[in-house]
C-alpha cells in the first residue's frame, strides 16, 4: 500500500518566528540581523529543509513541490505585516534566498516548482499531469479530480492595487529572484519550461492600466 504525507510550509513560513510573537507591530524576521540568519541557517524555519531531505531519504522517498505567487499579490495580500509593504518584501526574500540556499543542494529529481498562476492557465492540465507523475500519483482524470479538489479559482473580492506600488514591488521582484537561479529555473517548474511568474504577465486579477516600465 502506497501512503503519502505531507508537510505544509505553512505561511511565509509561519505566522511567527522565534524573535517575535506580534505580527503586524514589528518586524517576525530582520533580514540584517546576524542573529537571525544564523537561526535560519542553523535549524531552519519550519523544517531544515536538506536535512529533512537527507535524514528521510533513508526510509522513504522525499519530494518538494515549491508554491510559487508573483511577489506583488503575495505582498499586498498581508500588506500590514512586518511593518508593511517594503518590510513584508524583504521577509519574504529573505526566505526566498534561504530556500534557494537549500535547492542547491538538493538533486533536481527531489523538488519541482509550480507557480500559483498555473492554476489559471490554460495550460494547468500539463502541469497537473506532470505533478501527478512527479508524486506517482494515479489519476485517470485530471480534469475532474481538480474539479472535485474543492480548489476556489477566485479572481474577485480584492482590493485593486495601485499602479505605483505593482511598479515598486514588481522591482522587488526583479531584485530579489534574479540572483535565485534555481529558485527561478524554467526547467524545473512542472509540466513544461517556463519563467517565474510575474504579476503583469500572469496575475488573472492584473490591471491592465499598470505597466512594468
């Protein structure tokens, strides 16, 4: 008998970190701080991913699927934590390079990337189809089993961002994930080769009066 568990990352990684309990007052994580980045590195956050990878691979076969969403409707989505916008960015860089750290070491076999946009593209039955074999997983429909998942493809009920804020957290973007040359690799996102999702390219909610320029 075939058995799968899995191990949420839970959000960005948590609602807390070890420095902090309070979450919109302060920042949970500081990308300066020395004290931090040794946490991190020395234990990880939640998991230390290539220890959980090297440890459980002795008993059982371990994947990771990275849960990627373009870096402006992840921001604004928590808009007020960690000081706010440019804060927020920086935390979630900062784990960004902490898993890309991780991915480095890890075989390309062992994890594959699927961007939270791909849910809206017409080409999802391909990435699905490739998830279901990357996790040996035996589904004769995969169209059907989406639709039954429970999965919401909600594009409504959002606050429009505005222009100057997509153009500033569109940069952070550009900043931060270019380095993570595994983090962003075309070859390793499900399905087929493709570029990290952005929010003027992928976003079903983008605004089409907001450029990039």
């Amino acid at each position: 008998m075939k058995q799968c568990v899995t191990w949420g990352g839970g959000s960005f990684p948590n609602s807390r970190s070890p420095f902090t309990t309070k979450l919109k007052s302060q920042m949970r994580w500081k990308p300066n701080s020395y004290k931090h980045w040794k946490y991190l590195k020395t234990f990880g956050h939640p998991i230390d991913i290539e220890r959980f990878f090297n440890d459980g691979s002795r008993f059982c076969k371990i994947r990771f699927i990275l849960l990627h969403r373009n870096l402006v409707e992840t921001v604004w989505s928590h808009r007020s934590w960690d000081t706010g916008i440019r804060g927020h960015s920086e935390v979630l860089g900062m784990f960004a390079y902490y898993i890309e750290q991780h991915l480095q070491k890890l075989p390309d076999y062992a994890w594959k990337r699927i961007d939270y946009e791909d849910f809206w593209s017409d080409r999802r039955d391909d990435v699905l189809k490739d998830l279901c074999n990357f996790l040996d997983w035996n589904v004769a429909n995969i169209s059907l089993a989406f639709e039954e998942s429970g999965f919401r493809l909600a594009t409504n009920n959002q606050a429009r961002i505005p222009c100057h804020t997509v153009k500033y957290i569109q940069r952070l973007q550009h900043d931060i994930f270019s380095p993570l040359l595994n983090f962003s690799s075309k070859s390793q996102h499900l399905g087929y080769e493709k570029v990290l999702a952005t929010y003027a390219n992928d976003s079903p909610r983008r605004n089409p009066r907001c450029t990039t320029e």
